[in-house]
C-alpha cells in the first residue's frame, strides 16, 4: 500500500490544517506497515507449516526404507526396532498433519482475511485524496474570480464556482472525517483480531509436542531395551568401526 500526492496548483486558503493533515499521514502510515507486517508473517506462517510437513514425511520415507532393508529379513531384533520406528514416525506425520491443519484454519487463513481489507482501505484513501484535489481546484478557481474586478458576468462567474465548489467541499469532509475516525479504529482492533489466532496456535503447538513427548518415550522403551548411554553407543559404534576398517577389502594401500 502506497499513498503518493497529486501534485496541483495549490489555493491561497488553507483547506486543510497541518494538524489535520499530519494526523492523517501518520494513522496511515501506522497501516502501511501494518499492512506489510500482516503479508510477512501471513508468507512466513505457510513456509513453517510446508517445512513442518516435508521433515515429518522425510522422517516416514526413512523409517519406510529401514523397514524395507534386507537386513530386517535375518534380524529379528533390527525388525522389530524399525517396525517400532517406523510406526512412531507415521504416528508422528498424522499428527503434525493435524497441527498443520488447525494452523491454517485458525492463523493462516485468518491473516490472509485480513491483509484482503488493505485494498479496500487504500481505494478509501485514494478516493479522499482525488476528492481533496478536486477541492483545491476549485476554491483555486473560486480564489480567482474573488480576485478579478467586480463585474456582473465575474460575480455570476464566482457564484457558479462557489455553488460547484459547495458540494466538492462536503464530499471532502465526509471522507476525511470518516478515515479519521475509521483507521485508528481498524488498527487498534488487530489485537481483538488476532489474539485468538495467536492463542490457537500456541494450542496447536503444545498438543503436538505433547504427543510427541509420548511417542518417542514409547519408541525409546522399545528399542532402548540394552539400557546404554549415549557415550556407551558411541563407543560402541567406534568399536564395531575400527573392526570395519580392519579388513583387508576397506585397509589402506
């Protein structure tokens, strides 16, 4: 959204006072960057929920290819540990499908409402600026014949300008008063806007994580039946390294 003058002939009068003018060019720039804020957060929001669902459907293509290694065919204990696994990691993607779902039912598509106003608004806007530079005009126009010589045909003329200037005038005042009174109330209402969204999605994340807690303790007590440490399988898996590379088919020439 974007608000750029017209540039005219200005009129001797002021119409319109600096403090009316300088309160209506700062409530819409407060929307202006409202506006942006709304959009950036709107396009940051979907690429959570998009990168959220590529790493639960990668985490299900890897369970699914460990399942399907031939090493499950002669392994009991590896099956079962990947069946395991895998079962965890399909439990995990429906839920994260869920949460994804919940979000863009109650924050993405709530902001994506809301930034659908901003055009409305920026038409009202440049609507009041067209009729503020047609009221320029023609108190200019008005201005000119006040200063010419009192004639008969200059005061028919003057009157004529007067009565088309009389209703431009009105339209202005109507729309500048309306913004007025309008934009600061259509920006302190974002937060009654969007705090249940923001409420719902922080709903959203604790159910999630909390059916996460429970899924991986469940997958941990099936497959951590040896009881070890981290530092224990670490050297573990050095251990079972250093007799890989002992053979002679992977030893340096």
């Amino acid at each position: 959204m974007s608000w750029i003058p017209f540039k005219i002939g200005q009129p001797k009068k002021q119409i319109v006072s600096k403090t009316v003018e300088r309160d209506f060019e700062r409530e819409y720039e407060k929307l202006q960057k409202l506006e942006d804020q709304t959009k950036k957060l709107h396009k940051d929001m979907k690429k959570s929920t998009e990168a959220d669902l590529a790493m639960s459907k990668a985490a299900v293509k890897i369970s699914s290819d460990l399942l399907s290694n031939p090493l499950c065919e002669q392994d009991q204990a590896f099956l079962d540990s990947m069946t395991a696994l895998d079962t965890a990691m399909r439990r995990m993607d429906s839920f994260n499908q869920e949460k994804v779902n919940q979000i863009q039912k109650t924050v993405i598509d709530p902001l994506k409402k809301y930034s659908g106003v901003f055009p409305s608004l920026n038409m009202a806007v440049k609507r009041r600026e067209q009729a503020l530079q047609d009221y320029k005009r023609l108190q200019a126009k008005v201005e000119k014949y006040e200063e010419k010589e009192k004639t008969g045909p200059i005061m028919v003329k003057l009157h004529q300008a007067k009565e088309e200037l009389r209703p431009v005038r009105e339209d202005f005042e109507v729309k500048n008063k309306q913004l007025l009174d309008e934009m600061p109330k259509f920006y302190h209402s974002r937060i009654d806007y969007f705090q249940p969204s923001f409420e719902a999605l922080i709903r959203a994340q604790v159910v999630y994580f909390t059916e996460m807690y429970k899924i991986f303790s469940e997958l941990t007590d099936q497959i951590d039946q040896a009881g070890l440490t981290d530092e224990q399988r670490e050297r573990e898996t050095e251990a079972k390294l250093s007799e890989l590379r002992a053979l002679s088919i992977v030893a340096d020439d």
